[in-house]
C-alpha cells in the first residue's frame, strides 16, 4: 500500500499484482522496466518514425551508424555515457537511419532525440 498525494490530497493506492487499486476504482497495469529491451513488446510497438532518444542526461560516447544507414531491430546506433555507464540506445525496428543529431562528445539531456528511423 501507498500513500499519495496529488495538488494537495492524499490518496490510498493498493498495488496488488498487475492491478492498482485507488479511489474505489481497479486498474490493470503491466510494469515496464524501459532498461530491458524486448524484440516482441518493441516491435510490437513501432510504428511510423521511431525517435531513439536519450534516457538520461549524458555525454554521447559514441555513435554507431550514419544517415542513410539500414538497421536491424535491436541493433546499437548510439552509446550515451551517464553516471560513468556506458548505455547503448538500440534500434526498436528495422529500417533506415534518416536522421543522427548525436554527435561524438556532445553533452545530451534525457529526452533528447537523438536519431530518427523510417
């Protein structure tokens, strides 16, 4: 059980499983841990453009691929160095590179686009 307070109330919040239970009312939930990438959930999930983005502030170390480039699912396009980890940003889909704004050195804030994927 939780205690939450929301614009200044307080509210008791039962996590129970997948379901969450607040205000009288049950709510199914699936928890998602973004640092563990799933080739079924994420490629489930994209459609149209992907925007890869920054996760956290960091410093980008290097990056894998250049415009125009064809990748796979899953495959690394940038690592991103946050609190001296080194973290790979992975594409969710096939497809072709259309954009890299990240460049090697450049300092990024979390949710930064970063990479475009047609």
């Amino acid at each position: 059980m939780y205690l939450v307070v929301a614009s200044g109330r307080s509210y008791e919040v039962r996590v129970d499983g997948s379901s969450v239970s607040a205000c009288q009312r049950t709510f199914r939930v699936e928890v998602v841990d973004p640092r563990r990438w799933n080739r079924d959930r994420n490629h489930r999930q994209a459609d149209g453009v992907q925007a890869v983005a920054a996760s956290m502030p960091g410093k980008v170390v290097r990056v894998l691929v250049s415009p125009g480039d064809l990748v796979e699912a899953g495959q690394g396009l940038i690592v991103v160095e946050a609190m001296k980890m080194q973290n790979e940003l992975k594409a969710v889909r096939a497809g072709r590179v259309a954009t890299m704004t990240a460049t090697p050195g450049a300092t990024v804030s979390a949710g930064e686009i970063l990479a475009t994927i047609e």
